[in-house]
C-alpha cells in the first residue's frame, strides 16, 4: 500500500468513529451511497434482499447495524431488535443467521449486563435452530469478545462463534486454542484501525498469516467460514481442500453485501456453501465508512453514484 493510501484510509477510519460526522450522515439518510453496502434501514428490507440472496444459492448472516451505543437502553433496543429478527428468520424461512457486534450490547458500558443480554439472544437462537456470531471490533474488545464466546460455548450454547483476524500477531494463539474448543471461527483479514505494536502493519504479512490461519483452521476440519473478496486466497483455499481431501461440509466463503457478487453467485453455483453478510438500520455510518476505507476506490465510485442522481 503507498503512502497515500495509507493516509487516506487512516483519515477514513479516524472519521468512522466520528460522533458529528455520524450523526450528520445518519439524517442525510441512505443518499450518500451506504445502499451499495447496506440492505436497507428495515428488518423488511434486509428480509427482502435475504431472499433474494437464497434465491441464488446464497445463504445469509444478517446484522442489525449498530455499535458504540452511549446507554444501556440502546443496548436493550439492541437486544430487542435481535430477538424480533430471529423470529423472523425462522417465520420467513430464510436459510441464514445472525451477526451481533458487542459494543452494540454495551459492552463498553457494563460488561455483565452485556454479556446477559447477549446470552439472551443466543438462547433463543439455540431454541430456533441459529447459529449468532458475535463479530470482531477492535482491539480493546478482542479479550472480552473471546471470553464471552467461551463462557456460552462451556455453558452448552455451541451455536455461538466469533471472528478472528489475521492482522493481529496474537491470532495463531487464539485459532490454536479455540481450534481445540471446537469453536466455529470466522477468519478475516481485520477492518480496524490497529498499531503496529500489536498488528502487521502491512498487507503481504496480514495475507500470508491469514493463509496460515487458513490452513491451521481446514486442517482441523472444524467449522470455519472463510471471510474475504481476495480472489487469489479464495483460489488458494479451492485447490488445497481440493487436494487435501478436505471436505465441502467444513468450511463456507463469506463476502459482504453488495462486494464481489457475481463471484459469490459462481462459488454457490460450483457447490461450495456461499454466505453474505447482510447489514441493515439506520446506524449505517461507521460500517460504510470501513467498507470505503478498504478500497479507497470506493469514494470515487460513491462519488460518481451521487452525481448521477
Ligand atoms: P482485500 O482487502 O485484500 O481485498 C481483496 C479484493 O476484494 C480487493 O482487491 C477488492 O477488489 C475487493 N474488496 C475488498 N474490500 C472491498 C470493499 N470494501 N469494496 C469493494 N471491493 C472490495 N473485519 C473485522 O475486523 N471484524 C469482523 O467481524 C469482520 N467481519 C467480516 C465478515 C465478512 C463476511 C467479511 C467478508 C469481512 C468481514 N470483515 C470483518 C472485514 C475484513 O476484515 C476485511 O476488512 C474485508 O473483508 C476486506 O478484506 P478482503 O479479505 O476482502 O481482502
């Protein structure tokens, strides 16, 4: 990456936690461009996009956006808002699960509390047959995120898993033992922005340990969903199950919504078990702002979208 990049997606991420900007763009409305990224501000609309999605062989994990909340109320609401969205998944029928951040449970506020509400919706996730994955935020949070994980996990929730990412050095530890809990992990390069106290600062490290992680996690057979628009890793990742007669059932790709989709039609039309990560909400602002920050190219393509209006 040269260093332009570089500063471009360091100004990007430093305005995802933004309060102001936030809260400007979030009563813009979706204009901006979010709706490439975002299914839309409605649990109707993500349903919506979801089916369509199944429609073409492609499963789905479905986030109700929202993170950083400042009370415990948003927590609740947070909370609420989940256990309305599993219900639905199960009246609609959607082949799909759910993906939760744990700030958005109030996991900077007040850890216990967060930890019993998301215990909540892992519980009725388990009752209705759905797996929760509780996805990865930055690193103030990675100890606490694996530690709730593990708590469900002993206490017989085994549909809960979490997310592990290949910038950080302490992740061959972490797939090692979680690996050995039986844990189903979700393997990503990392979204965030991190020091290079504790993360490899550049991308040909972050690729070449998330191959490792790959291979740790296929060799182990168990459950791992494959997380990323890297055409070559995802290339990599078919030849060696391929040649390691790893089978199909222990691994998924997943992408995100609305990158890469005609790569995600032809994985689930050549067999492989394809996920799309699907947001939707109005607290669409940070999530959009890391989808942009990753490919500083995005910002071009908004910006033509939005003159085209
Ligand atoms: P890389 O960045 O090398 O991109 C490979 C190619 O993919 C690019 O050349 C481009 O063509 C395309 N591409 C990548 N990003 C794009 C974008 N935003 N827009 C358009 N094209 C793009 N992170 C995290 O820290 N915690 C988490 O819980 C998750 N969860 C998660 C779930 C799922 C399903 C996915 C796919 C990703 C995440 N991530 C994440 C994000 C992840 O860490 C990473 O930032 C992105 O996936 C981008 O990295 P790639 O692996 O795609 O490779």
């Amino acid at each position: 990456m040269d260093i332009g990049t570089r500063l471009f997606r360091t100004a990007l991420l430093g305005l995802a936690g933004n309060r102001a900007a936030r809260a400007f763009s979030e009563r813009y409305g979706m204009k901006l461009g979010a709706s490439r990224f975002v299914a839309g501000e409605t649990m109707d609309d993500a349903l919506q996009q979801a089916k369509k999605l199944n429609d073409a062989g492609i499963a789905v994990t479905l986030d109700f956006l929202g993170e950083s909340i400042s009370s415990l109320d948003e927590a609740k609401t947070s909370e609420l808002g989940y256990l309305d969205l599993l219900q639905a998944i199960d009246r609609e029928a959607i082949k799909g699960n759910v993906s939760l951040k744990p700030t958005q449970f109030g996991l900077a506020l007040d850890p216990a509390y967060c930890q019993e509400s998301i215990r909540s919706v892992v519980r009725e996730a388990s009752r209705l047959g759905i797996f929760v994955r509780l996805d990865m935020e930055d690193s103030p949070w990675t100890d606490a995120t694996i530690r709730m994980v593990r708590t469900l996990h002993q206490e017989g929730l085994t549909n809960v898993g979490t997310v592990i990412q290949a910038y950080l050095y302490r992740s061959g530890q972490d797939v090692k033992e979680l690996t050995r809990e039986k844990m189903n992990l979700r393997l990503v390069k990392g979204a965030y922005k991190e020091p290079a106290s504790i993360a490899f600062p550049s991308k040909k490290e972050v690729d070449n340990n998330m191959r490792r992680l790959i291979r740790a996690r296929l060799d182990s057979k168990v459950y791992t969903a494959i997380a990323t628009h890297d055409e070559s890793m995802i290339r990599w990742v078919k030849s060696y199950t391929k040649s390691h007669r790893i089978p199909r059932s222990a691994f998924e790709f997943q992408m995100l919504y609305g990158i890469r989709t005609p790569l995600q039609e032809s994985l689930a039309r050549e067999g492989y078990t394809v996920r799309s990560y699907v947001p939707f909400g109005q607290s669409w602002y940070p999530y959009f702002v890391r989808r942009l920050a990753e490919r500083p190219a995005n910002v071009g393509f908004i910006a033509k979208s939005l003159f085209k209006r």
